[in-house]
C-alpha cells in the first residue's frame, strides 16, 4: 500500500488552501491505520482526543436515542471527523462503524494544538470545518428538538382525544342498538291504546326526567343503593329488568316519582311502559354523552389552533400573555395527570398586553413548563406554580418547580447550547437555548435561581408605550 502522501491530502477539498510542508508536517506527527469492514473505528464515549481523516472507505456514525437505533452520519473518501480547534466536544457521540474497509489518518489533538500559531493555513481549515459542523449539527439538534417536542405534545393530545373518540363509538354503537329496537317497542305500546291523557303523562314525565338529568349522576355505593330500592319497586310491579332500574337510578328518580307516575296506567300496561321510558331515557343518555364527547374533541381543536396561532398572521402583535399559558397547560395536561404533578396558577389580571409572535411564545412556555415536569418526574408529588406579575417597564412571568433543582457548578451553563443533564437521547440541549434566543428577540430576559426542592425560571419583557 502506497503511503499517504501531502498532495493527496491536498486534493482533499477542505485542505485545497494549505500548504504542501503543513500537510507533511501533519502525515509525519500522524498514524495511519486500515480499519476491516464491520470493525469499530471509535465507540459511544470515546475521549475525541485525535483528528481522522478518511483516506478511502466509509464509516457509519450512529447512536441510540430514545431506545431506538438512529444513524447520525455517514463519512466518506476525504472527510474529517474527530478532534477540531475550538471544539467542546468531549466525547463521541455514537458509535463510528466501518461499512467497507476504510483507510485513515490519525493525528493527535495534542500535537494540532501546540502547533495552532505555526501553521495558521492548517488551523483555518480545520476551523471552517468545525464551524460547518456546528452549523449542520445545530440544524439537526433543532429539528430533534422539534420533533421531540412535537411528539410529547402528540402523545398527549392522542391520549386526551382516545378518551371521547371512545365515547362516541361507545354511545353511537349503543345508539344504533337502542334504535334497532324502536319498532318492536313502538308495536308494544301501540297495542296498549293508550288515552290522551295517558300519552301525556308520558310525554310529560319524560321531558320532566330529561331537563332535570343531573349533570355528574350518582356513583359508587349511591348508585348501587338507589337502583337496589328501584329494582325492589319495580319487582312490586312484576317488571324484572335491574337495566331499567340502572337508568332510573342514574336519572335519580326515587320510587315516590315513579309511584305517582304509575298512577296513571293500568297496572298490567306498567311493564311495556317502562321499557319504552328505558329506551327514551337510554337515547337521551347517549346523545348526552355524544354532545360532551363531540364538545372535548372540538375543545381541543381550538386549544390546538390558539396554541399554533393558525389562521392568524404571523407577525408580532398585542397578546394576552394568559392566553397562551393556559394554551400550553391544556396542551401538557395529560403530562401533568400522568405524573401527579399539582398545577398552581397564580395571574395578575391588570397585567396589560405585549407585542410579541405568539407562536414563538408558546415554544417558550412549552419548554419551561416540559422541563420542569421532566425535573420532577423523579418525586412521589410535583408541584409547579406560574405566576405572572408586572412593575412600570416589564411584565414577569415565573415558573417554579419542586424538583430536585440544578447543581449550583452547572447552573450558568444550563443556556450554553447542546449543554444538557437529561440522559443520552432524552435531550438535546437546545431547549433552553432555544428560550433564551426567543426571549432576547423580544428584548426581555429570561433569569433562574435554583436549590435543592425549588428551582424558578423568570421571564420578563417589556410593556411597548404604544
């Protein structure tokens, strides 16, 4: 195998710029190595201690995240990896695996860094390589960030629509059932020829039950109690259907009602009487259900349309800083419920309206309030207060946690981007980057003080005077 030689480093486009003798100087401090197809060239963890260059081959980078196997990128003939100027990163993200025989050069990060002011050309290109893979990391980090947060958001409105989804195929399946039975029951009452006066009373009772259907009928032992006194009242009556004495209950109607409802009927009619007023009371019940199901569905559409902003311009306007808050807690519900976390809210209802991209808002919001619940995933009983208040140029909004708060060595870094303290795939480091960068292009400032049991985020922004 022919050596590496400085013009072939030179042909490199990333090198095109240096000079013959650096590039020497770099393959002379440098180690060359053949790496077997399917072998590790580095693994998750490593210390990025050397700069690679891949002279031919190609090598996979890929990681776990979130439990599921994720291919971060490929390197092929002429691309460099590893250890650059200026960069932060510590260790190897993924695993770096040869898919084909691949043929590297390795030179040590330490010997690059005594001799940065020597070969200013090498060092410049070995900068605008890192500053390109920053670039393209950021992008990608941000379109995680995205993604995950678009997830977490989705799983909770999946599992906040399942709960009237299956309402409504509950009721519209009984529904459909109760209708099937209509003309047999008709026939039945049909052939009892009934007077006017009975017919009314009926009708009367009927819609008397209806408009007075409590809104949270009685449950548990009540429930139980009541249908057992009315099934006992309608076993007087030699009618044997607990179902019929189960939907009286639940309307709580009591046996003195039903007695002077009877009243009015041949006691040989009551038992066909009864099933009709079960099947009427039956379809009430479900079309009940059907209206507060169809409600909760549309509910959340429009918690989901203010929380996107759709079909408002995307500009800054004047908005109730309210609005979008309490937009973001019935979008994080589920979240809240799941992890028996205490919502606290706290408004000042003076506080006057600020100029500011709503949607951009929402996204910090969304990353306060999903943090501080990740924070407080660990305890038996989260609490998380918001509170907003104002003084004479800004308005404040404060989210508190009582998780276990952020160790004082890591506090001031906790902005810095790709900084996280979340495990691997769980974060990507950007989400309170992402805040401060909303915050300050709305000219506020975004502030944090945190011990052990109480960690606060403070936002603040200013009142526009127009």
């Amino acid at each position: 195998m022919e050596p590496i030689t400085a013009i072939q480093l030179k042909n490199i486009p990333a090198l095109r710029e240096v000079p013959l003798e650096q590039l020497q100087w770099m393959i002379s401090e440098s180690t060359e190595q053949l790496v077997p197809e399917g072998e590790l060239l580095f693994k998750a963890g490593d210390p990025v201690i050397t700069t690679i260059i891949v002279i031919s081959g190609k090598v996979r980078i890929s990681a776990t995240i979130n439990g599921h196997y994720r291919e971060i990128v490929e390197l092929n003939d002429d691309n460099i990896t590893g250890w650059l100027p200026f960069s932060r990163v510590k260790n190897a993200m993924g695993n770096g695996i040869c898919i084909k025989d691949t043929r590297v050069l390795i030179c040590p990060a330490d010997k690059l860094k005594a001799h940065i002011e020597q070969h200013y050309e090498l060092t410049e290109a070995l900068v605008h390589i890192m500053t390109s893979r920053v670039r393209e990391t950021t992008s990608s980090q941000q379109q995680n960030e995205k993604m995950m947060a678009l997830g977490k958001l989705s799983a909770g409105l999946a599992h906040e629509l399942n709960n009237p989804v299956a309402a409504i195929t509950r009721s519209s399946e009984g529904l459909f059932e109760n209708v099937m039975h209509i003309p047999a029951i008709f026939k039945e009452m049909a052939a009892l020829c009934l007077s006017q006066e009975e017919t009314t009373a009926i009708v009367d009772h009927l819609r008397l039950w209806w408009e007075n259907k409590p809104e949270k009928p009685p449950g548990g032992l009540e429930l139980s109690d009541k249908t057992v006194v009315i099934d006992d009242w309608l076993a007087g009556k030699n009618i044997f259907r607990q179902e019929i004495a189960e939907i009286l209950a639940e309307y709580n109607i009591d046996s003195s009602a039903l007695e002077k409802f009877s009243a009015h009927f041949a006691p040989n009619h009551l038992e066909i009487i009864f099933n009709w007023i079960h099947g009427a009371l039956e379809a009430n019940r479900m079309v009940c259900d059907l209206r507060l199901a169809a409600k909760r569905i549309a509910d959340l559409v429009g918690a989901v349309k203010r929380y996107t902003y759709m079909d408002q311009e995307p500009d800054k306007q004047f908005i109730d800083i309210h609005s979008g808050i309490r937009n973001t807690l019935t979008m994080l519900d589920y979240r809240f419920r799941k992890g028996n976390v205490e919502i606290v809210e706290n408004y000042d209802d003076t506080l006057p309206k600020i100029k500011a991209l709503p949607g951009e808002l929402n996204q910090v919001w969304t990353n306060l309030v999903d943090n501080a619940l990740d924070a407080m995933e660990a305890g038996n009983k989260g609490r998380l207060e918001i509170a907003t208040t104002k003084d004479r140029q800004c308005v404040h909004v404060t989210i508190t946690d009582n998780g276990p708060g952020i160790p004082e060595d890591i506090q001031s870094r906790i902005f810095e981007p790709f900084f996280t303290t979340k495990d691997m795939g769980k974060g990507t480091g950007l989400g309170l980057d992402v805040v401060a960068q909303i915050v300050q292009r709305h000219r506020g400032s975004v502030k944090q003080t945190s011990v052990p049991g109480k960690t606060i985020f403070t936002i603040s922004f200013p009142i526009e005077n127009n």
